[in-house]
C-alpha cells in the first residue's frame, strides 16, 4: 500500500511539473508576427522555451506510466485508451519541439541572407510556423484532452477521487478541446484571450489534481 502512495504521489507531482514547464514552455517570440527577426535576436528565451517542452514531454508521458498500472484494475479499457491517446499527445509535443528548434535555426539563416531570397525564407518559415500552432494547440490538445476525458471518466466511474473533481475535469476538458476547435477553424488566435480564458478552467483543475494526489491520494477504500 506504501508503495501504491508514493507511485500517487509521484504523479501529483508530475502534474505540478508540467503546469509549470507548460508556462515556461510558451515562447512568445515564435508567437510573435515578427518571429522571423525575433527568434535569432531572443534565442535563448526559443531555448529555454524548447527545453521546458522537452520537459512537458517527459511528465505527460511519466504520469500516464505511473498510473496506468494502477487505473486498469478499474477499467481496462479506459485506462489503455487513456494511455494510448496520452502516448501520441506526447509524441506531437516532442514534434512541435523539433519543430520551434527549426523556426530558430531558419530565423538566424534569415537575418544573414540578402532580401532577395528572405521571400524563401518567410514562406518556409510560415508553413513551420502554421504545422508547429496546428501540433502543439490543436491536435496535440485534442488527443491529450480525449486521453484525459477517458481518464476523468474513469475516476468518477471508480471514485477514486471526490465526484466533484471528476466532474470539473471533464467539463473543464470539454471547454479546453472547444478552444482548440475553434483554433483549428481559425475563429480564435493562438495565445490570445480567448484562448486563454478557456483554458483557465482545465489549468486550475490539474493545479488542483496535482495537490489532491500528493496530500489524499485516492481513496483507500476504493483502491482494494
């Protein structure tokens, strides 16, 4: 049962971590409307932002290992879809990574071309830009938030955490995918207040995820 706890724990904190490489994760350089010019000159914030998504990668992909093992007992076929979906939201993330290490290595070959060939440039550099917003706000988001609407499902299903919880989780989900449709759809722009009101919900939901699970776990009496 100790070991159970701790493994719980673990993935509280594996939660906390990702909030917090998720912020230091955006790059509001490569956001930017002039990030050809700005992400060579603010290099090291692309960096620093790309090293933090590494690390998103590592804690999405660490706290569905760490429960699967433990949720499949409830439903297997939640969990295993919960695992799957979790999988390839990470895969994208690792994807969007690469690329936002492109956009900076184009960017510094931007700045020292003459301005005949910059048109070149700025084409590539728009198809990165789009394929890197549509990777990591869109489908990254959308397969990240089924996997998780499986796993939300399953805890109100199993009880393991309060009823209440489980329920925010899976509207504040729901809220956050709508974001990202209407991101797909191009009603809505990247990093802006709307797109970031609607996440707000789902943010301070794992805040709290994260904090229940490291302080009550799941409750025991539902674990045997």
């Amino acid at each position: 049962m100790m070991v159970l706890k701790n493994k719980i724990k673990r993935a509280g904190v594996l939660i906390i971590i990702s909030i917090i490489a998720g912020v230091f994760s955006i790059s509001t350089v490569i956001d930017s409307s002039h990030y050809l010019t700005e992400a060579a000159t603010n290099s090291n914030q692309v960096l620093i932002s790309s090293i933090f998504q590494f690390i998103l990668f590592l804690t999405y992909l660490g706290f569905a290992i760490l429960l699967y093992p433990i949720i499949k007992k409830f439903n297997e076929r939640l969990a295993l879809g919960f695992l799957s979906f979790r999988i390839v939201a990470s895969l994208l993330l690792i994807i969007g990574t690469i690329i936002l290490l492109s956009i900076l290595a184009l960017s510094q070959e931007f700045i020292k071309n003459t301005s005949e060939s910059q048109m070149i440039f700025e084409a590539f550099g728009n198809v990165l830009k789009i394929t890197r917003d549509y990777s990591n706000h869109v489908f990254m988001v959308l397969t990240l938030g089924i996997g998780n609407l499986m796993l939300y499902i399953l805890f109100l299903k199993s009880r393991l955490i309060p009823k209440w919880l489980s329920v925010w989780g899976i509207l504040g989900t729901i809220v956050s995918i709508f974001a990202s449709v209407l991101l797909l759809f191009q009603l809505i722009e990247v990093i802006t207040f709307q797109y970031l009101i609607l996440n707000v919900p789902i943010a301070v939901f794992e805040l709290i995820l994260g904090l229940w699970l490291i302080t009550k776990g799941f409750k025991k009496d539902n674990l045997h």
